[in-house]
C-alpha cells in the first residue's frame, strides 16, 4: 500500500524547514572519508529534496520511492533541467529494491527506516542494499533514537497555523514496541492564491525505532564489512543526548 498518496501535494510546502542541506553536507564528509561516488541511490526519495541536488552536482541519482504520487512531484521538479549528473525515478519498495547494476553508495535519509516497523523488514532493506552496491561501496541512513519518539509523544499535539496551510498533529506511542502513530489533519489551499477554499487531508504514519547497537549488529550480520555510528548530522560517535543517529557502513 502506498504511503503519502494525499500528502504528496501538501508535502514540500510542510517539510520546507526540513534540514536538506545538512543531510548533503554529512553525505559530502561521509564521501570525502570513505571514497566520492558516481552513481547514487536514494532510498525514499520522496519529491526528490535530495536527489534533485546530487544530481545537479553531477552525480547520477537513481531516486527510488514507494509512492507514485511523490514521485510524479520530483519528475516535475526535475524537469528538463541542464545538469551534469541525471535523475532516474523508479517505483519501488526499499526492501526489494534493484537497479539493474550495481551502485557506488546508497543513501536513505529523512528517518525513512523508521517507517519500516519490522525487524524483518529493515533485514530484507539492509539485504538489498548490500547486493545493490558495488564491492567497497557505502551505506548511508539516519533513523530516528528511541528518545525522540518518546519525546514526540510527550510534546504532542503540534499545531500549524498560515494562511495556505494549517494542521492538527498528534501522536500514541507504544513504548513497548518504541512505535508511534502520528495522525495528522491538514488543510491546505485548494487553489494556489484562492484564499477560503481548503481541501482536508487525513493521514496516518507509523514509524518504530530501533537500538543502536541492534541496527549496527544487523548490518554486520547482512555483510557489511565495517560500521560506523553518528550523531545529529556530525561525524561525531552517537551518545545519549542523540536524536538523529547516523549510520556508514561499508560493503
């Protein structure tokens, strides 16, 4: 079933605050340690906020997402637009995905793992992903910490309120399983500049979070060759205090 059918046209005015620019620096550092790629996959590309970039850099990009909707967006972004890399857009599941050849790295950033709320699932990931690159290419992924969907639920309910677009956000966490359930009502513009005609939007999201030290374990496990750990965006080892844990690992 495909995620983020209705929200694929309110998506980039809601994320525009989204850190897109740190992701393509930790990514830039990642590749100046461990090797620059050329071909590129990006794992839940969505409407294509980082692929769209790489590509215009000079990479060439295959953006691969489950859902149609966000990726027509990204085709539309993309355009005819003059750069020196390319973007290939392709349906998929990141638990199955396939390029037909092998890929120098592979990226999957925006906590897009934690919408994969079976173990067996991130395994099936991690599996395609090693087959998918080359010999010595690199993995790169940011899941959210336990603590953040903890604090999620304590914080909740999130509001937005402008004149195009508004919401209601509001989250139940299963602290057993460290899974959330974000609910969101949004009511966005139904004409660009019309103001007092508004489609409403209902959507549901459900992420899990995963310990560190399982997820470091399991890309060994899958064939990863070595595993480094990150926190928020540095090259920096994860500790307590981190809510964005930053994964590189190399096949």
């Amino acid at each position: 079933m495909e995620a983020y059918t209705q929200f694929a046209g309110v998506y980039d005015r809601l994320m525009a605050e989204m850190p897109y620019p740190q992701w393509l620096a930790f990514a830039d550092a990642c590749w100046e340690r461990y090797g620059r790629p050329k071909t590129i996959v990006d794992l839940g590309c969505g409407t294509g906020s980082i692929a769209i970039p790489l590509a215009r850099s000079g990479f060439n990009v295959f953006g691969i997402d489950l859902s149609s909707d966000m990726l027509t967006i990204g085709r539309s972004k993309w355009g005819d637009a003059a750069a020196a890399g390319s973007v290939t857009w392709l349906q998929q599941d990141m638990t199955e995905w396939e390029i037909g050849e092998a890929a120098d790295a592979v990226i999957s950033f925006c906590d897009c793992l934690n919408y994969l709320t079976e173990e067996d699932d991130v395994l099936r990931a991690f599996a395609a992903t090693h087959r998918g690159l080359k010999p010595g290419g690199l993995f790169l992924f940011d899941v959210h910490a336990p603590r953040t969907l903890s604090r999620y639920a304590e914080e909740q309910p999130f509001v937005l309120d402008e004149p195009d677009v508004a919401y209601i956000w509001t989250c139940e966490l299963d602290e057993e399983r460290v899974e959330i359930e974000h609910h969101l009502t949004i009511f966005a513009e139904a004409e660009a500049g019309r103001r007092g005609k508004y489609a409403r939007i209902e959507e549901t999201h459900v992420q899990r979070a995963y310990d560190a030290e399982w997820l470091r374990e399991a890309l060994l496990a899958t064939g990863f060759k070595a595993v480094e750990m990150f926190g928020d965006f540095k090259l920096e080892p994860a500790d307590d205090e981190t809510e964005r844990l930053f994964f590189a690992a190399v096949k």
